[in-house]
C-alpha cells in the first residue's frame, strides 16, 4: 500500500534566480501579486531593478499603479500601493522546491 502525505512547500529553489527575485518570484505564485512595499519591508531597497530584471528573464509582470489624491498643497496622498501582479501558471517553470 502507497501512502501520499501532502507536504508543505518551505522554499523555492530556482538557481538563475537571486534570493530578492526568488522572494518576489514566490509572492507572485502564493499571492498573485506584491507591492512596492511588502519589497521594501522585505529588505529590497529599490524594487523596480528586480522587477526589471525578471522581465528580462521573461516573467511577464503587470504594473498596477497606485492610486491617490493630491491636497490643496499639491501633496500625493496614497490610497492604494503600487503592486505588481502576474498570472503565476507560467512561473512554475523551472522552479523546484526542497524537500
């Protein structure tokens, strides 16, 4: 008899990929998405580069831009983050996971 225990994916491993992009890269799968911020918090000092750089790779990753109001004193007030979304079917490719 064959038993099949589900296990829990603990991290991805893809080695054309550095530890910032394999941080977004698994936000992407699990979320769908990932702001500006959750980079920043996550010790990405500037997002955009990495974001760059996955697209050259290939991951097709949309822009949603944020959202705000401007006040009387011509000051931005953000509503909602910049995030990036993916349809994250096609990022599996090529990512394996440790066991």
């Amino acid at each position: 008899m064959i038993m099949h225990i589900p296990q829990q994916v603990t991290k991805t491993v893809y080695t054309a990929l550095t530890e910032q992009q394999c941080l977004v890269v698994t936000k992407l799968i699990v979320n769908g998405q990932i702001t500006a911020d959750e980079m920043v918090e996550s010790g990405i000092k500037a997002p955009s580069p990495v974001i760059s750089e996955l697209r050259k790779m290939g991951v097709e990753i949309i822009t949603i831009p944020a959202s705000y109001t401007i006040d009387a004193n011509g000051h931005k007030q953000y509503l909602t983050p910049l995030r990036y979304t993916a349809d994250g079917e096609h990022l599996y490719e090529g990512i394996t996971y440790d066991e």
